[in-house]
C-alpha cells in the first residue's frame, strides 16, 4: 500500500465500520456488483475511487487486466488487503491522484461523490488520469427518494464522525459537460425495511438489476459517462 506525497485533512473515517453498514443489506450489494459488472465492460486498466474495503473491487479486479484502487482510510484500506488479490491500494485524496495521466480506461466511484462539496475538482483528475474514449461510472443517492432515510443516515454517523458531510442533489448535480452522458441506471429496490428481512435471499437482486433502467424509482443512481475521444 503506497502513500500519496500530498494529502487533505479529512474526516475521521477510522473510527466509522463500513463492513457493519452493510449487514443485512446482502440483496443490494449483490445488486450493485451485478449492475458494476453489466456496465464496466472488458477493461485492461481500472481505478476505483474510495473503494473501501473492497466491495465493488472484489469485482472489478476478476474482470480487469490491472486494478487500483484508492481510499483514504487506512482502517478501509487493511481490510480491503485481505479480500483482494490482484488490486493495487493507495492511500490519498481525489483531487492529486499519485498516476500519470491518460492510463485508465475504467473509472469507478460508488457511493463517494456526493460526500464531495466541488465533484468538478474529482473529475478534473477523472478526466485527466482517463484515456481518450475511458469508460467512467459514479454512484450517488438519488434525493428524492432517499432524502430522509440518508439524513437518518448522518445523524448517526456525525454521532461517530463529527465532520462527516453529505452534499444532497438532483443527478444533474453529478454531471459534467466534459463527458458524455450514455445513461442513468438505478438500484434500492429492496434497500429497505423489508429488504433487510430477506436479505438472504439474494436471487432477488435479478429484479433490481433487471429494472435497472427505472431509476426514478430507485434510491441510489449509477451514472454511466464516456470520456471524450
């Protein structure tokens, strides 16, 4: 695991378990892998931004020729260690990406831009570190229909963060007029009460990801861009 030379100060992620956040919520995570999976492609060369520890790379390193991903906690990135093989870690913010530029030909973020105040600064280094024609997908809540539940959401982790922030948006809010955008997906469909209760039936992400395309009945969005050629 490298470290990058120049780093933001940012909040206590230490003290927060990413892994817990996940329990009984089996149906949307397969759902999640499964839509990364329809969308990423054949890749040689992928980079995940705020990985984590290694939910969706778990994935994109089987289906990748090279993978990196980046995290800024140090207690994400010792556990991401121990789930991947062929992954890459790095520990650094977004805004100085410790690559050379035009290397990539998949970007993934899921669940991390709307944390971010200025998302333009992050794909200034999305555009900078992609090749010509790169594939890129970003994930983030979609407000309508997640609004009170995140805000439930952050009361809870301020409690253990203090400085964690969420910077709720329509998926306008998400787009750059320097990519091109080639479609909106959505999934959540189970990312509920009663989700949670047959979360070990994990067949049914299928119709998650089936009704993908239905996003503004969903809760979380996937963004699908194309880098200019």
């Amino acid at each position: 695991m490298k470290l990058c030379s120049r780093l933001v100060d940012p909040p206590d992620y230490e003290s927060y378990d990413y892994i817990d956040e996940w329990k009984n919520r089996e149906i949307l995570d397969l759902a999640e892998r499964q839509l990364v999976l329809k969308l990423a492609g054949k890749p040689k060369k992928t980079l995940e931004l705020g990985g984590g520890f290694g939910r969706i790379t778990s994935v994109l390193e089987r289906i990748s020729d090279e993978t990196y991903m980046v995290d800024f906690s140090i207690r994400n990135l010792e556990e991401a260690k121990k789930r991947l093989v062929r992954t890459q870690l790095r520990r650094c913010n977004f805004f100085n990406l410790p690559f050379e530029s035009g290397i990539f030909d998949l970007i993934v973020m899921v669940r991390v831009m709307h944390h971010i105040s200025n998302p333009k600064l992050v794909y200034d280094e999305i555009l900078r570190v992609g090749i010509k024609g790169a594939s890129v997908i970003i994930s983030v809540p979609y407000a309508p229909l997640s609004k009170m539940r995140e805000i439930n959401e952050i009361r809870e982790i301020k409690k253990k963060l203090g400085a964690h922030k969420v910077y709720f948006g329509p998926p306008e809010t998400y787009l750059d007029k320097r990519m091109r955008l080639e479609g909106i997906f959505g999934t959540g469909l189970f990312d509920n009460r009663i989700g949670k209760k047959l979360h070990k039936l994990t067949f049914l992400s299928f119709f998650d990801v089936s009704t993908a395309r239905l996003w503004k009945l969903k809760n979380n969005l996937f963004l699908k861009f194309r880098l200019p050629y």
